[in-house]
C-alpha cells in the first residue's frame, strides 16, 4: 500500500473519531432532515397579474434565490437540522486530527524521540519539525496493518455501496479498537469502567469511550519508562564529567560543555537512532 492510500485511510480514522465522539449525531446521520423548502411555486413560473405587469421586466433579469435556515421547519420535535450539524461535524475536524494521534502509536514514539533529544542535551537538534515528521511517519509504518484491515473491512465495501457509511466507521472502528487493547493496561481500563459506572463489561463490548483515554494513560506511561531508560547512560556521562572537572579543580568549567560532544559520540558510536526506533518498533510488537 503506497503513502497516498494509507494518508487516505488516516482520514477515515477521522470519521471514526468522530462517529466516537459523537454517537447521537451518528444515528441522526442516517436520516438526514432538510431545512431547505423549495415550493412549486418558487420553480414554475407565475403568471403576473394586470397591476404588475409594468414591473415584471424589471424583475425577469433577477438570479434564483433559495434561502436557508436554521428553524428546522417542517422537521419534527427533537432533531438537529442540518445546517447545525454541519456546524459541530465542522468543529470537530478543527480537533479530529489530534483525536486520531491520540489513537495511534504517534503518542509514544514523539514522547520518546523527545526523551532522547532532551537527554543528549541538544534542545534544538533535531528540530520539533524533524521529530514530529518522524514520527509520523514511523506512525504510518506501523499502523500499515491496521490501515490495510480498515481498507479490506471497510473502506472497500463502503466504495463498493454493499454498506452505508455509519456501518462502514463501525467496521473501521474495529482493528482500531483491537491495536489500542493490545497497547492498554488492564488497570487502566477497569479504572474508567469504574469511573464511568458501568458494571463487568466484555472485551468486545467496551466503549470507545473508556478504550481512548485509557489507551493515552497507558502510552504515557510506557514512553515515560522508556525515557527513564534512556536517560541513565547519559546520567553517568554527567556524572563522570563533573567528577573529573571537580578532580582538576577546573569548577569554573561548565560540565555540560564538556559531557555534550562524549553524549554525541557515545550516541554515534552505538548506533543510537537504530537503537531507539528499533526499540519503538519493538515495543508495539508485544
């Protein structure tokens, strides 16, 4: 699957974020209500009467006009109208992308890379643009199975009109639900089951609702212990370093000038980024 086809399933995840966030609006959307009225009248043409004859010339050159509103009328008690729906599905996509990186392994491997450019004590290299884009891009990488379900269970068939779109994100939901699962804490998910009130509560029954925040609490702690783990060799470089300058009696130096170039080379010399997304990679395989 090239680039282009799995950018395209990662905007499908939207919609599933979306259909998540918003399971009313989902059902709504399956029958859907019109807040435009057009009547026979404003389309067949009208025959002027005698005392408006000398104005019609003046209003045969005039556009066709159809007006919108947000009354709902004609639509019964209790439904949103479209044009207010358009209007939260519109500010949602504001937030969509951040929910769907909240979904993926994104969250890991940036907290991660992150951890390692703070610990070689290089604030500004690489850039926040480089670890971002890698980060996104390895997300790609390893979300590739997920995308290539999404396509066959969902995607397809909903391009193939053999299911409606609400169907379509509820398969697309499903290896979505399955990698954020293999990821999470069981802890964790039976302290929102806890928190939100529900009672003993089947793997494959769980809501969306209680897998997404529990699935963030998980991957910030493992990108936290990951970045424990990373910091210790370069803790004993500074350590070292100030010994060694406190031993010279050189206090005036600043031990940081002296640790950054050995924290770069020890770095180089293992093979540091190979190391790290290895691991990253690794790490999503359990």
């Amino acid at each position: 699957m090239n680039l282009g086809r799995r950018i395209f399933l990662f905007g499908l995840l939207v919609l599933v974020s979306l259909g998540a966030a918003l399971p009313g609006l989902r059902a709504q959307g399956t029958t859907p209500t019109s807040n435009t009225v057009i009547t026979p009248e404003a389309v067949a043409p009208r025959t002027p009467p005698a005392s408006a004859s000398a104005a019609a010339p003046a209003r045969a050159g005039e556009p066709f006009r159809l007006n919108i509103g947000l009354e709902g009328a004609g639509q019964s008690g209790g439904q949103v109208s479209v044009a207010v729906q358009i209007v939260i599905v519109m500010t949602l996509l504001s937030v969509a992308p951040s929910i769907v990186l909240l979904m993926t392994s994104f969250t890991r491997i940036v907290i991660v890379l992150g951890f390692v450019r703070t610990a070689l004590g290089t604030p500004s290299a690489p850039s926040n643009q480089i670890i971002v884009g890698l980060s996104l891009f390895l997300t790609f990488f390893l979300m590739g199975p997920v995308f290539d379900r999404v396509q066959k269970e969902a995607l397809n068939p909903y391009l193939d009109g053999q299911m409606t779109s609400v169907q379509a994100i509820d398969k697309a939901s499903v290896p979505l639900k399955e990698f954020m699962l293999k990821q999470t804490r069981t802890r964790d998910i039976e302290y929102f089951l806890e928190l939100g009130g529900f009672g003993p509560t089947a793997v494959k029954d769980l809501p969306m609702r209680v897998v997404i925040p529990a699935f963030v609490i998980s991957e910030l702690q493992t990108s936290f212990q990951m970045g424990f783990l990373l910091f210790l060799p370069f803790l004993v470089i500074d350590f070292l370093v100030s010994s060694v300058l406190m031993a010279l009696g050189m206090m005036m130096m600043p031990p940081t000038v002296v640790a950054l170039p050995l924290k770069l080379l020890l770095f180089v010399l293992v093979d540091g980024w190979h190391l790290v997304v290895k691991s990253l990679v690794q790490s999503f395989a359990t």
